[in-house]
C-alpha cells in the first residue's frame, strides 16, 4: 500500500516532496503593484496547479525570508526586486477527501518594487500577467489572494500608480 508521504504524484503535482508534509512549510510571496496593476502568475505545480495567484514559494533552508522571496522572484518572473514590508501572514491549507492535511504552508507576502527585468513565465509558473487591480474577477484568484492584493494597495497608498516606482518591462 502507498502512503501519501511516499510520494504518491498526480500530473501537475509539485515535484518537490510537498505532499503531506511532516509540518507547516514557509513560503514567501511578492506583490507587485504598478500603474493601477498588479503581477500575476499562473501556477504550474500544486497546489493551485493551473490558477491565477502571486509569484513566490517555498523558502530554502539557510534563506531569510526577503533573500528567499528574491530567489523567487527571479525564478519565477525575471525580476529583481526590493523587497517592501510584510502586508499579510497566513496559513494556507489544502486538505484531501479524508480531511488530512495534503499542503500546508504558512505564508509570508510582501509588498515588492521592481529593480530591473522583465517579466516571463519561469521556472513554476505557466504564464505573467500585469492584471488590471479593477480587473481581477477574470484571474479565479482565490479570496485571500484578492485579500492580500487590497492590502498591498492600502499599504502602498497608490505609490506604484502615481509612478514613484519602477514597473515591469516599462510598463
């Protein structure tokens, strides 16, 4: 009989052994805002395997939070950023059909000024997108996802939009 911590993986499955885990992992999240916009990625890899959320992932041992949520980001988009103050901590749990709990990350999302690049599709994600903020109905982004966006927003106090900050690609 297989267990769920040996492995057992379903097609858009996270690769990495994320399944079930022994206990919460950290994951660190970056919110972009530019122009009345905000950086959108597709998830490749469970959970959220083929949805619309915020670009991050799951810190390495020996990484600081921000260091981590760089690596991320570059990973992920082909930014470099600075990153900002914390706007939200939260669990995010996914359980299966018994109730077990098959992910379970506490998040660290922070808000996140770009330095230099442009944004593509890298390593985790299908897809980039810079969504309209008025606009984010179309993207299915979870309820807490939207959360977290409007407090970037509030925390940002429309820095971003009046164009005190970089934006992605010159955008």
């Amino acid at each position: 009989m297989t267990t769920p911590e040996a492995g057992a993986r379903d097609a858009g499955d996270e690769p990495s052994g994320r399944e079930y885990p022994a206990r919460p992992i950290v994951g660190v999240g970056g919110v972009v805002l530019a122009g009345g916009r905000v950086l959108l990625v597709k998830r490749r890899f469970e959970p959220l395997a083929g949805r619309w959320s915020l670009p991050g992932g799951a810190l390495e041992v020996g990484e600081t939070l921000t260091g981590g949520l760089a690596r991320e980001m570059r990973e992920e988009t082909g930014l470099d950023v600075d990153v900002g103050p914390v706007v939200d901590v939260f669990d995010r749990i996914t359980r299966d059909d018994q109730g077990r709990a098959r992910f379970h990350y506490v998040l660290v999302d922070f808000l996140c000024t770009v330095r230099s690049g442009t944004p593509a599709a890298g390593s985790d994600v299908a897809e980039v997108v810079l969504a309209e903020t008025s606009d984010l109905a179309r993207y299915d982004l979870t309820a807490k996802t939207i959360e977290v966006i409007g407090r970037a927003l509030a925390l940002d106090g429309g820095a971003s939009s009046a164009g005190a900050g970089a934006s992605p690609g010159g955008a």
